[in-house]
C-alpha cells in the first residue's frame, strides 16, 4: 500500500486557506488574519505558488476565478485567460511546416492573464491592495526557499527544456545540476516584477516596460506575441454555470473552460441510483467512468472560445440531454467508443479561500505544461505559459487557432451550493483529469458520505490517454482499489492500467466545506505538498 500521506481535516470559524503548497497556505492565512478577504489571501497563495511551485502556475501564465461574496448573493466568475497573438493563423503556422502546434517555445505562448486578473478581483473584493498581498511571495523570491523533493523531481525531468533558457536555468539549474532537496533556490528578478507590479499596477505589466521584455523575448526566438497583443488584453466578468445534484447546485466556469464537462458528467450519473450499489463499489465506478467518456466526447466535439462556439453551453447541461445521452450507457459493459451526442436532437495549481465574512474564492491558475513553454523572460524572473499548444491546426476543428481567440482551457474552478449558500469550494489540477476529479469528489461526499478530507483522500482514476503504450482509452487505477473491483471493470471491458497509490496524475486538489454549524473544514490534497491552514 506505501507511505499514507493522508491530513487531517482543518478545521476553523474564521478562515480557511487551502493549496497545494503548505508555504503558500500559510501566507494566505497570514493575509486572513491581518484583515484581508479571501480573494486577498487568494492572491497572496497565488503569488507564493508562483514562487515555490514554478514547475506548476507563474506570472506568465492564466487564471480563473469563481467568487461568492455575501453581498453578490450568487458566485461570480473572471475569466483570467489570455488569447493568442493577432498573428496566429493556422496558416501562418502550417507555412513554417507545421502540422500541429508545438508544445514548448516561442509559438505557443499566448497573452499571459492572471496579472490583469488580480487587479478585477481586488478592485470588487479585496481590502489590502497588491503591497501587502505579494509580499510574502517578493520575501520567498527574493531570499529563496527550500526545494520540495516534488519540485526536484519535476526540475530534474525538465532539466533539458530548462537548459535551453539561460535565465530559467540561472533559477532552476543552479551550479547546472539539479538542486537537491531542501537546497534554497532564489528567482530576484522575478521579485523585482512583483515589486513593479505592486507599485505601478496591471499596466507596467501590460502596457509598460514589462510588456516590451516579454515581446522582445519571444519575438527574438521567433514567437508571434507583440506589445500590441498584450496591451489589447482584457479580462472578463462570466456567468457560471450551473446543474442541480441531489438537491446541490454545483457551479462550474463557462468555456473557454471545460468546466461544463463535469456538469455533463453529473447530470448523467444523477440518473442512477448510486445509494443502491455498494459504496464505491464496481457499479458504482463503471457508471461514473462512462459518464467520464460520454461527456469528453461533447467536450472535445464543441468546446472553444464562447464567442466561436457553434452550440450554446447550456444545451449541452440540459437534463433533457442527459437522459438522451444516458441512453448509450449500458449498466453491465464499457462502450468501445462514445460518439459526441447531438445537441440539437497541467501543470496546474488550484486554492480555495474562505474568510470570516462567508467570501469564497475558488481560483486555478496555470502554466499548462511543466514550466510551461520554458521561456523565461531575461531580467524578469517570468516563465511563460505553452497554452496556445492546446489550439488545433486543422481547419474544421472547433478549437482551431485564430488571431485573438482564447484556447479551450481545461482549468476549471467549482464551487457548491444548498439553498442558495455555499457550502463547497473545491478543484483541482490535472488537465483533461480535472473534470473526472470533481466528478469523484462530489460524488463521494454527497453519494458516498465522506467529509472533505476523506474525499481527496480516496483512491481516484483517471480515464484517458496518458501512456503511449495503452489504447486511446485506457483506465488508470491508483493501486488502492481493490484487486478484485480492478479485475470487474477489466472483465466489463475497461483496459485498467494499476498505478502506484498516490499519483499526481490523479491531480492535486483541495476542497473547503461550510458546515451548517458555522465550522469551515479544509482538506489539502496528499498527492501535493499542500496543506489546509484554518483559524
């Protein structure tokens, strides 16, 4: 079985902070108590992650945002995330002999959003302003901190891409050599744009001297991005969206995101009586992977920037779609293949945030890949994200790349709601896994009846395409399981691939639950090296 990393549950009345970062938990804790509002603290972990787990979220990269404010009454949303450059043409790029984007480089950098985004936070929620809030990161970057055996891990797996950008293995490769665990590593440049950042707000990074560096930077290897594409960034307040789940209403982030993909998911499922299987059981997981596949079917079908999609989002989370598609589950056999329906007929970090006044913050923030396109900006400590890789090249595809269009993105905030009231804040990292993760770890806690840390603690699957040796669909199945479930789903048809018992492919998530007794429980993945910091 190994190691257990499992936490406790973190309990408090005051606030609680939820990453996948303990540093980075307790400098939004530090935030809460000294009188600023979850999105202050939101903010504050954020820039720390960017710090301490690079590999993961940074500057350079996007974000997304669900709020519920007392005084909104309802969740909100921010769409963080960047478009790409005016000159990305899927011809463009087909001349320079290209017949997908590439992963890492120049080319797939898009406008980086999650600057702009904590400026549209804070001027609506926030109490301390960008001074307070980004100094424990400026501390962190300045005077360094210690490697996670995580970190190291990821650094030494990254190490060619890193060694090709001087200024990233200046800060990753010191010595040129893999740090080891515990050493302190330092990024001083990175500090000093959060310093200018602080003082001179969004538009040194979007308009000023920051933003010439990182067009120079890319345009000098041969990227697309210009000061122009950068200045014309915006970001924008959305409505989530939203299904009923045995009384929940559970709120998910609009696309571009894949947030609805979950909503598809649930809708699906609520029409089986989980309670009557055996809990967490071989029912009970086969039908919750169908509904996995029949939702990524839609998804990867219709899913793109809003404003290219050709279906509206919410006919997609219709009930009476669900019962349609439910139809192409069978009980007893996987599906060789799920069809999309007809509508008609990571790396990755995720927080959450709760204060004392009920303000929630569920916000994911990425750079996609590991340290993402493995451009560092000289003179600015900034990696930029490779979320353009995301983008199709084929003409037809519904997330094919255009001049200013926003990729489809897999980060996808959640939170949950009872009569009107929070009572849930959770995500997770994984990329195409985030969606099956919140289908896990709802159902788990309404269907299953765990509390918050026993959900994330659970043993997870992950189904999809992850090992080149496997089928397109194979089953990845935290070793955890018992043997015999693993050998019912295979005899059902699923191609199960065991894991070890703690994978990150199963994502780092986190979750915060407002218990009727006014108590707030946190719960921190143990995949990660986060913690839940409560008062």
């Amino acid at each position: 079985m190994g190691m257990n990393p499992t936490r406790p549950t973190a309990l408090g009345t005051s606030g609680v902070v939820a990453t996948p970062h303990y540093l980075a938990s307790q400098a939004g804790l530090r935030v809460l108590q000294d009188g600023g509002s979850a999105v202050d603290a939101a903010i504050a972990a954020n820039a720390v992650l960017q710090v301490v787990y690079p590999h993961n979220c940074a500057a350079g990269g996007d974000a997304f945002w669900i709020i519920y404010d007392p005084r909104d009454g309802r969740p909100v949303a921010l769409n963080g995330s960047g478009r790409a450059p005016a000159a990305a043409t899927p011809e463009r790029l087909r001349e320079r002999g290209l017949i997908r984007m590439p992963m890492h480089g120049p080319l797939p950098v898009t406008v980086p959003g999650v600057v702009d985004s904590w400026h549209e936070v804070l001027a609506r929620y926030g109490r301390l302003g960008l001074e307070r809030d980004l100094a424990p990161a400026i501390d962190y970057a300045e005077n360094g901190f210690p490697a996670t055996p995580k970190l190291c891990q990821t650094i030494g797996e990254e190490a060619g891409l890193l060694a090709l950008s001087p200024a990233a293995s200046a800060v990753f490769l010191p010595g040129n050599a893999v740090p080891r665990m515990g050493q302190v590593l330092r990024n001083p440049d990175l500090a000093g744009t959060y310093r200018s950042i602080a003082r001179r707000g969004r538009d040194v990074f979007y308009r000023g001297e920051i933003a010439e560096r990182i067009a120079a930077a890319v345009q000098e290897l041969g990227g697309l991005l210009t000061a122009e594409d950068l200045a014309a960034h915006r970001s924008d307040w959305v409505e989530p969206l939203s299904t009923g789940y045995r009384g929940y209403e559970i709120y998910e982030f609009p696309p571009n995101s894949q947030g609805l993909t979950a909503l598809i998911e649930l809708n699906l499922v609520e029409g089986f009586d989980l309670s009557a299987l055996p809990r967490r059981g071989l029912q009970w997981q086969h039908l919750l992977v169908e509904a996995k596949r029949l939702a990524f079917a839609d998804r990867d079908s219709y899913l793109t920037d809003p404003e290219a999609m050709a279906i509206d989002p919410r006919t997609l989370i219709s009930k009476e779609y669900a019962d349609r598609r439910r139809r192409g589950i069978d009980p007893r056999a996987a599906a060789p293949v799920h069809p999309a329906g007809n509508p008609a007929a990571g790396d990755t970090i995720y927080l959450c945030a709760v204060d004392r006044d009920g303000q929630c913050v569920s916000l994911i923030q990425s750079l996609y890949y590991a340290f993402g396109s493995g451009v560092m900006v000289p003179g600015t400590g900034l990696l930029l994200q490779n979320r353009g890789a995301y983008f199709s090249l084929h003409p037809a595809h519904p997330n094919v790349i255009a001049p200013r269009k926003r990729t489809l993105h897999t980060l996808m905030p959640a939170m949950m709601l009872r009569d009107g009231r929070p009572c849930l804040v959770f995500g997770s990292m994984g990329g195409d896994g985030q969606a099956q993760t919140h289908l896990q770890l709802v159902t788990n806690i309404l269907d299953a009846g765990m509390d918050v840390q026993q959900a994330l603690d659970a043993p997870r699957w992950f189904s999809g395409a992850l090992i080149a040796e496997h089928g397109p669909e194979p089953l990845l199945m935290e070793n955890r399981f018992p043997a015999e479930l693993c050998a019912g789903l295979e005899a059902m048809g699923h191609e199960v691939v065991p894991l070890g018992p703690w994978e990150a492919v199963m994502g780092h998530a986190q979750a915060i639950m407002l218990r009727d007794d006014g108590v707030l429980a946190g719960g921190a993945d143990p995949r990660g090296d986060g913690i839940a910091a409560a008062w």
